[in-house]
C-alpha cells in the first residue's frame, strides 16, 4: 500500500481507479488512510485486533474535512491498540439506542401472519399503557420500571390488562433482541404476573332452559338467532359475526369460514345440523326484508362493518337475564354439550377447529369426513335441544 501524506489537497489529487479501490495510507499516523473507488474517496482507520484486518469507515472526503478524519482516527486506532473493535462498540451503541416505539415497529413488520385483534391489543397496549415510554430506549427501562408499571396499571385497569400490556412489552423486546443481541435480558423477567382465570363459563345443563327463555324474549331477532348459532355451532365471536351468505351452501348443509383465528390457512368447512339449517332459513327469509342488500348473515345497520361488532347485552337486557353469560362461554358451553353427548375428541376438534396435538400421530391418517361430523353436529344439537 503506498504512503503518502493526507491532506486535503493531496486527497483531491488522487485518481479514481477505473475499477475496484485503492487504499493509501498516511505516512504520520499509522493505520490512517483514505480508499479510493471509482466514484468516492472515503476516510479509514484501519489495524489488526487479535490476527485479524478491522476497518473503521470515518466519512466521505468532501463531507467531512481532513482534519476531522485525522482526529476520529487516532481515537479508533486509540480503541483498537487496546483490543477494542469500534465497529462493534458502534453497533452496540446502535442497538441500546434502539427505543419501545423502534421496537414495536419492528414487531408489527415481521412475516409472521397476525390476527387483526392481536395486532389491535398489541397497539392498544402501547397507546393506553405505554405512550410515555415509546421514545425511550429499550436498554434505559429497567426492571424496577417493568414492575412499578405493571402494578400501577393493575390497580387503575384491572390485572388483565396489566399482564396483556407486559406480554405486548415482552414482545416487541424479545424481537429488537433477535436484531440487537446486546441488550440486555428483557426487564419483564422481574414482573409477579397477576392471576388470571377463565371468565367465559359455560352454562350448566341446568340452565339452558332458562337461558334459552329469556333470549326468546330480546326484542331483535336477529341477536337472538346469533347468540342461538353460536351456541348451536360453538363458532368463536368473531367468525359468527362475518359469516357471509356466499359462505353457505343451505342445499349441502355446509358453512365455510374462511377466515377463523390462526389465518386463512385454518379455513375449515363446518356441516350444519337441521336447526342451524333453519336459523340459517329463517334468517334469509328476515335479512330479505329489513335488509336486502347485505352480503351479511347478521347484519347491523349502525356498524361500521356493516354485520354485528359488538355482540354485548345491553345494559337493560342484560339485567333481565337470569343466567349471566358471555358470547365466548357459548362455545365452552357447546364443547361441553360435545362432551356430554358422547363425541370424540378428534371429533370435537374438528368441528371447533381446534389445532390437533402434534403427536397425535393416527389424526394424521384420518380425513375430516363432512358426513361424519355431520353425524357429530346432530348429535349436539340433538343433545342441546332436549335441554333447551
């Protein structure tokens, strides 16, 4: 490598190769030197840490002076005499830098395939419970931070929310953790994670009787079809809501969801029993009438979506209601009535759409038969029936 002395003039002097670069070094201070390229002349220190080459790029020649490059030079050979590689004290600087709201950013933007709800409680989360920490650096929230706000939320917002805003935390840290392996462990490890249990009871067999009276008597048929159809089918909420009559096949029996929880890749045929077929009848017969041009099962004039949102009781006809109950404990309700009428397991699954276990390994040899759950779903609504 040829030595000549850098200075401002003698850089501006040098030729660009017609291809590949071109490295001179300075003759004052070692480990200095400038690489030229066929378009650019750029500042380096450069100096062997351990046996092996390590470059700093310093800056561009036009953009930063020569004087200027001379001095952040001898600070990086500074490093480097002493066994520091400043390239990756710059990365690592990068990386604690990194801040809640980089790292959320980061999170949302990766492949992996996310419900609309998830990705609405992860932003909620960092909008209601977080905002003050979206500019902070994820390296300067300590534990101390994690637990203080975890508890705080706990008494102003409930421990649901507390524990679902410290997993949408632990989330978008453990991702910026996968790019920037120099931060630190994730502070949620110091978090006493509030207990949680089930708030989606299903309704006894005891009940239902009681239950299925006082749906009887809400003023809109249209809710009470949907609560019946999801008891009948054990639909989650969601997938009930945006059934679409282009989804159903009343000559076969058949209802597609195309878009359960888990993506499209879970899109599953459900058989429908002779009740869900008359609901299902009853309810075209009405949708012709109140609202003939929606696409909807159960369509709701006043939502944005056009089809049910917000499935609530409310507040009037919930105080009516001698069995307290949840659109989700529905679906527990119907897994149970599965249970009690006999199903198997396999086919409980099935008809949820439930993920079978991975060493299940005979489930991998048995097709889901439509007219074998068919067989299943009459057998629940047989069995529902007699109770209601």
């Amino acid at each position: 490598m040829p030595g000549i002395k850098i200075i401002k003039g003698t850089v501006d002097r040098l030729a660009h190769p017609p291809k590949g670069q071109k490295l001179f070094m300075d003759e004052a201070l070692k480990g200095f030197g400038v690489l030229v390229s066929a378009n650019t002349k750029t500042y380096v220190a450069q100096r062997d840490i351990g046996g092996r080459t390590v470059r700093v790029t310093l800056g561009r020649h036009g953009v930063i002076t020569t004087a200027q490059a001379k001095r952040e030079a001898e600070e990086a050979i500074g490093l480097m005499r002493r066994g520091i590689n400043p390239n990756e004290q710059k990365r690592a600087a990068q990386g604690r830098s990194i801040t809640l709201q980089e790292a959320a950013d980061l999170y949302l933007q990766g492949n992996k395939p996310r419900a609309a709800k998830t990705i609405k409680g992860f932003r909620d989360a960092m909008r209601l419970h977080l905002k003050d920490w979206l500019a902070t650096p994820l390296a300067e929230i300590t534990r101390k931070m994690i637990y203080d706000r975890h508890r705080r939320i706990g008494k102003i917002s409930g421990p649901y929310a507390a524990n679902a805003t410290m997993r949408a935390f632990r989330a978008a840290y453990n991702r910026a953790m996968r790019q920037h392996e120099e931060l630190p462990p994730n502070p949620t490890i110091n978090v006493d994670w509030f207990p949680e249990y089930r708030r989606d009871a299903s309704i006894s067999a005891e009940q239902l009787a009681a239950w299925h009276k006082d749906i009887q008597a809400l003023p809109n048929p249209m809710r009470r079809d949907f609560y019946l159809f999801i008891l009948f089918t054990g639909l989650r909420r969601q997938s009930a809501a945006e059934i679409r009559w282009e989804h159903i096949d009343l000559d076969k029996g058949t209802l597609l969801i195309p878009n359960p929880k888990g993506g499209t890749k879970r899109t599953f045929v459900l058989p429908l029993s002779d009740f869900l077929i008359e609901v299902l009848q009853r309810r075209r017969v009405e949708n012709k009438k109140l609202t003939p041009d929606s696409p909807w099962v159960f369509p709701a004039d006043k939502s944005k979506t056009g089809h049910i949102a917000e499935p609530k009781l409310k507040p009037a006809h919930k105080a009516n209601m001698a069995v307290p109950f949840s659109v989700h404990g529905l679906r527990h309700t119907w897994v149970t009535a599965a249970n009690a009428a006999g199903l198997s397991s396999y086919d409980i699954k099935m008809l949820t759409n439930h993920m079978l276990p991975k060493g299940d390994v005979t489930a991998g040899y048995i097709g889901p038969h439509i007219e074998a759950l068919r067989a299943s779903q009459q057998r629940v609504t047989d069995y529902l029936r007699r109770l209601i």
